[in-house]
C-alpha cells in the first residue's frame, strides 16, 4: 500500500532519516522544515525520489506557516502525521537559572505546534487510510521516569505534548484517527549526542514498525522504542 506520510523537521536527524526511510518504501513525503532553501541534504533527497518526496516550510515557531500548508494541502488524503520536529531549549535549564524567554518558545514548538498541525490536518487525516497521528515526546516527559530532576524547559514541554496527544485520542476517536507518543529511544542526532545508544536508522525503523501495526486500542499510549508502555 502507498502511504502519504506528512512529517515535520525533516531536514535532519530523526526527521531526515524518516524521509529516506518513507522513500525506501515507495511512499509519497510530504516533507516540512523551518528554512528549505537551506535544506541541502533533504532537497537531494527530494532531486532523487522521482516525485515521491516533497518539500515545504513549517515554521513550528510561526503558525502562520501552518496554516499556510495546512490551506496548500488541503485536497491530500494524508495517513500519517509524524510531529517530529522540537527543541530541547536554552541550556539555562537548571534550578535557579530557568530561562523563562527559552521556555516559552519551547512550550510553542514541543507543545502547541502539535497541537495546532494536528487541528489544521485533521481533515486531510480523515481522508486517508492509515489515519495516524504521531508525536515524538521523551522518556524525559515522564513523571515516574524522572530520577535525576533539572532540564525543566524539555521536560516540562514534552511532558504537556504529552498530555495534548492523551486528548487527542480521546476526541479523535469518532474519526477513527489514532494517535500516540513516541519515545525514539536515545538516538545519536545533534540533540542526542555522539554517546547515544542508538542511530537514526535503528531508531526511525523501529518506530515504523510500531506505527505500522497500530490498532485502534492503541490510541493514547506512550511507547517505548521496544514497543512497551512508558508510564506517565
């Protein structure tokens, strides 16, 4: 089956390599990033995929840039909405040292753009056939995981896409559209560092089989890289 898959900061990392992996299947890319023109490695991608991939701007910062895809998408019938792309936020992170500027805007990308792209698409997400609603969170969002304290901005951030995705599974449901969280384990990205344990490919695979075998009971959960539940 071809699949439409709309997948936002893709123009490296975790998003790039879901691009190439959509690609690999034969799968139609509807592929979003903040500045495409600077986007080298994703517009080659586009170049190679004989039509299969393309590009667009979604600033996850501007939601005028949302609405204006959201307007030039929508007649697409889209299976998958993959909210890929956040922030990790200002290193200023620590008790007594929080940037409240850096949280804000970090609260607009993890937490509210999701929230918006998912109410922008909704409709193009009814149309199509998988009828997936994807967000990749962090085990950092998790209460019960949370031994170490500090890095309030992220964790706090994730832990609110979180709860939006929760939400949304619940007032979804009468459109049959899941949706769930994803951790995609501690991937080696510009985020993740070079002592990650896994690579983007190990990761974005994965996570592609978890999607791929969705059912509707499964709307609502926090998933582990290994397919297990992460506890809130």
């Amino acid at each position: 089956m071809i699949m439409k898959i709309l997948i936002t900061g893709a123009s490296r990392g975790i998003g790039l390599e879901m691009v190439r992996y959509c690609m690999d299947q034969g799968w139609d890319v509807l592929a979003c990033c903040r500045n495409p023109q600077q986007a080298e490695k994703l517009l080659s991608m586009a170049q190679l995929s004989n039509g299969r991939v393309s590009v667009y701007l979604a600033d996850m910062s501007e939601l005028a840039t949302l609405q204006a895809l959201a307007y030039e998408l929508r007649h697409e019938a889209i299976d998958m909405l993959i909210n890929n792309a956040g922030v990790y936020g200002s290193d200023k992170n620590r008790f007594g040292q929080v940037d409240a500027y850096d949280w804000v805007e970090s609260f607009k990308i993890n937490s509210i753009a999701p929230m918006k792209m998912s109410e922008l698409f909704v409709e193009q997400l009814a149309m199509g056939k998988s009828k997936v609603i994807a967000c990749l969170s962090s085990k950092m969002a998790s209460m019960d995981d949370n031994s170490s304290g500090g890095s309030y901005i992220y964790r706090s951030s994730k832990a609110a896409l979180n709860a939006v995705v929760k939400s949304l599974s619940i007032d979804l449901a009468d459109k049959s559209i899941k949706c769930v969280v994803l951790h995609p384990g501690w991937v080696k990205t510009d985020m993740g560092g070079p002592n990650a344990e896994i690579s983007t490919k190990e990761s974005v695979s994965r996570m592609f089989e978890i999607l791929l075998a969705l059912k509707a009971e499964d709307s609502g959960r926090f998933i582990d890289i290994d397919g297990t539940d992460i506890a809130w």
